[in-house]
C-alpha cells in the first residue's frame, strides 16, 4: 500500500472514530436540555447601607447564622450558600436549595416558612429572651415568596431584628435572611421585598 493510500486510510478511520464517538455522547433526540445553575444576590442587590455591602464566595453549607433555626430542616439537601457582610453589624445571608422535584421544593419552602416563626418562639422560651415575629406577607414572584420578621431583646439590654424570605421558582427554593441591631422600626421592609424578589428571579 503507497503512503499515500495509507494516509487516505488512516484519515478515514479517525473521521470514523470521532463520529462514533459524537454518536455515543450526543443527547438523544427530544431530550430536555439541562438548566442553568441558579444564581445568587449581588452586593448592589441587598438593601441599601450607608457602608456598602460586601458579598463572599457562594460556599457549600448552611452559614452558622443559619443553623439554629433551619439546621435541621435542611440536613437531607446539599446547599450552597452566600454571606454578605458591611462595615458596621448588618449583615445578611442567601441559601439556595436544587430540590428538583416540584412537589418537594414546595414542602421544604411551606416548611423553612414554619421554622421561622417556630423559631421564635423558642427563643421566647429563653427567660432571657424575648422574641416578637411579625408576618410580612406574600410576594408574586414565580411560585411566590413569603417574608418574616422577627425582633429579639435580651435581658442584658441587646436588641436584633431579622427579615427572612423564602421563594420558590419551580424545584429550587431560596432563603434570604437580613439582621442588625435595633427594632422593627429600624427593618428596611420594602427594600428587603424587592431583593427577594430579584433572588427568586434570578433562580432560573
């Protein structure tokens, strides 16, 4: 066989090889492309603070900030998380849940809703605690989103107040928490609203 012909011949098996190949890895026809991965808040995304914001790395995990009140409804799912912090005490965290089953998205956000307020209450329990929750109401945003306030004071005179969200876009549920010190008067209600509102939308 001339080198030439060889060549030809050797040329013709690789062509044939890569095609093979391509047939073995292409999605079959009518296969549902795979969606995006969810995205997370930005700083600029948070409720204006007169020092700016400041958005860590998204990270495996519940955020310590976190563990009290959800920890345990959260231990079956792998979660991805992001802290933002300011200059002064507020600070504020996103979690971010790929359920991927509808109807199981849909419990665990109906349930992150619950541990909220129950959460509260068992800081009241704290004869050192005092906790007041207050309900926000509901956002229409793709499957909806409800948001929660709750207002601690200790026996050693230090007050916190915390919103918290919990959305829902299809299989993938979000929480957003947002905490400093100071009252129910002090919560930046509307602001907090529109930056749940962007985290569920920006699930998908």
């Amino acid at each position: 066989m001339s080198r030439t012909i060889r060549t030809g011949v050797l040329a013709a098996l690789a062509v044939a090889a890569l095609t093979a190949g391509s047939a073995l890895t292409a999605a079959p026809a009518g296969a549902a492309p795979e969606k995006p991965a969810p995205k997370f808040l930005s700083a600029s995304q948070l409720p204006p603070h007169p020092t700016g914001w400041t958005a860590g790395p998204v990270s495996d995990g519940v955020p310590e900030e976190l563990e009290f009140c959800f920890g345990e409804a959260l231990l079956a799912y792998d979660i991805r998380h992001r802290d933002f912090r300011t200059d002064l005490e507020t600070n504020a965290q996103q979690i971010v849940v790929v359920v991927g089953d509808d109807a199981k998205a849909k419990a665990l956000a109906q349930r992150l809703d619950q541990e909220v307020r129950r959460c509260a209450l068992r800081a009241d329990a704290d004869p050192e605690i005092k906790a007041e929750y207050r309900a926000y109401g509901t956002l229409p945003v793709e499957e909806g989103a409800r948001v929660h306030g709750v207002h601690t004071r200790t026996a050693w005179g230090a007050m916190d107040i915390n919103l918290t969200s919990v959305g829902r876009d299809g299989g993938t549920v979000t929480l957003v928490r947002w905490g400093q010190m100071g009252g129910f008067a002090d919560a930046p209600v509307t602001a907090f609203k529109k930056t749940t509102t962007t985290a569920v939308d920006k699930l998908y």
